[in-house]
C-alpha cells in the first residue's frame, strides 16, 4: 500500500510493531542532527530546543522501569539521550545564558536538561543554573504556558504539579460523558496533559474515579476520530496518553499500532498531516509523528510483555 493515507490492516503481531519500532528507532537515528542543540545568529535556537525537548520527554518515558522483553527500547532510549546530552554540554553555558532571559513558555524548553539527567544519570555543569531559570518569574497556572513550565520544574525535582495538573482534570471530568468528540487541538491538550500528570509514564496519574472515566473515553473517542482521518500524529499521542496512564488495551489502541506499524514498512517513518506541512522540509514535516509513533508502539509492546510475563 503506497501513499501517505495508511489504514491498519488486520491481524498484525506484536512482532510486527516490535520490527516497526526498529525502522522508527532507525529513522531518528539517522536524523539525529534535528535534534541537537545549536547556537548562533542563524541557528534558530528555540526550534531546535523544542525538538530537543520533545525528544527528550519521549526517551525519559521510554527509558523508565525496563521489564523482560522491554530493553531493547530501554537500551536505546539511554543510548540516544547519551549522545543528546553529549551534544547538549558542548553549548549549555550559553543556551542556558539565552533561555533564561526568554519568556516563561520558552524557559520551559529547558526541560531537556533534566530529563536527559534522569535518562543518562548525569549531571550537566549548568544544573544549578536551569534551576534558577525554571524557578524563576510567577505561574498562575491559566494557561497551557504555565502548564508547561509547572511540569518543567516537576522533572527539575523542584516543585510538584500534580495540584495544577489535578484541577486541570477536574475541569475536564466536569463535563461528564458527553458524545461529542474532541477537535484536534483538544487531543493534544488532554494527552499532554496525561504526560505530565504522569511524568512520561513514571508515576501513577492521581486522578479520581470521575476524572479517569473521562479521560479516557475522551482518549479513545478523539484518537480513533483522528485514526479514521488517518492522522496519526495525534492518534499516537492518545494511544501512550492511554497506556501511560495505565489504562486496560482497546481496540483503539490495537488499531492505531497496527496502523503506525504499517506506515512505518511503508514509509520508513510516521507520516504526518500538518496544515504546515507545505512550508516545511520533508524531516521537519515528519519528524514529531515518527518520535511519538516511536512511543506509541514502545508503550504497546510494553504493555504485551507486561501481561505475558
């Protein structure tokens, strides 16, 4: 099956998603340059922390409580952030010089220092220093910027955010069960959000009863809405928000990892559908869809090596 719209075909193994996972594994790889750190007058320095953040947060989850079975993404999570952290100390001093003096949702970019220090159980020189910056200016936590920057200094060890990460679900167990499916936007804010009341899949979420039911009908709704529309992006992110929380397999999460395995025979990576994708190079246009499918199938085999054990 060629082109860029792949729909999941039936009956596909654990196997086959764990050989999907090695062609995504070897894609970011061999484009390990869009995530590594640069600075400069043209080297857009906040684009490249932002894949770098990204990147990290998906190893640091990937990286946690390796079981049987399971180290083979374990093994490679350590690998990656190694070099990402090697790549990251040759330029810190002035990153962090930079970052500090950005606005809170930029400074929240520094993540990546302390969740490739957990990754790679290393210490950067600047430590002290991103402390400092993910301290520094007051959050009243209104905002998906706020948000961010609470869950920055949770990884930092500095301060929790499981009290602004709680009322966030609050917010949305108050709608009940509702039929109406979540927007695009709306999925990525709520996956998010399960990424940071877990921290990547490393503790258990907190929520009540109500908020869980919620969560994850809306979880399973607006990501097989965005499988139909074959946008895998998304889909992916609500399949590890699902199975990061702990949440029992569906047939949602069967067929978005049996879709992302698909694409990745296909393709080699994860296609993705961006309304950017026209002003984008085709690494750029690619490269978030392929790390979170990356993750997605990582948590899946997980979960199956989990139960089998």
């Amino acid at each position: 099956m060629r082109g860029e719209h792949v729909i999941a075909r039936e009956g596909r193994s654990v196997g086959a998603r764990g050989e999907a996972g090695a062609v995504l594994r070897r894609w970011l790889e061999e484009n390990i340059d869009l995530f590594l750190p640069r600075v400069g007058a043209s080297a857009h320095p906040v684009e490249h922390m932002l894949r770098l953040s990204e990147m990290s947060l998906i190893l640091l989850g990937m990286s946690r409580r390796s079981v049987a079975g399971d180290e083979c993404y374990g093994a490679w999570a350590k690998k990656m952030a190694c070099i990402l952290a090697d790549g990251l100390r040759a330029v810190e001093e002035p990153i962090v010089a930079e970052f500090s003096a950005r606005s809170p949702g930029v400074r929240a970019l520094l993540i990546a220092f302390p969740a490739l220090e957990i990754c790679t159980a290393t210490r950067f020189r600047t430590h002290d220093l991103v402390d400092r910056a993910l301290e520094s200016g007051n959050s009243d936590h209104r905002s998906g910027t706020d948000l961010e920057l609470a869950f920055a200094r949770d990884v930092a060890g500095l301060h929790a955010c499981r009290a602004t990460i709680s009322a966030e679900f609050a917010k949305v167990a108050c709608g009940g069960a509702t039929s109406r499916v979540m927007g695009r936007r709306e999925l990525y804010d709520l996956s998010h959000l399960v990424f940071y009341a877990t921290r990547m899949g490393r503790r258990k979420p907190g929520w009540n009863a109500v908020q869980a039911a919620s969560v994850r009908q809306r979880l399973r709704t607006g990501g097989a809405a965005r499988l139909r529309a074959r946008d895998l992006d998304p889909a992916a992110e609500a399949v590890m928000g699902l199975l990061m929380a702990g949440f029992p397999p569906c047939v949602f999460v069967d067929e978005a990892t049996a879709a992302l395995s698909v694409a990745a025979e296909t393709f080699g990576y994860v296609p993705a559908q961006s309304p950017e994708a026209g002003q984008m190079s085709h690494r750029l246009r690619h490269y978030h869809s392929t790390l979170v499918g990356l993750s997605a199938l990582a948590e899946f085999e997980r979960l199956q090596t989990t139960a089998g054990r």
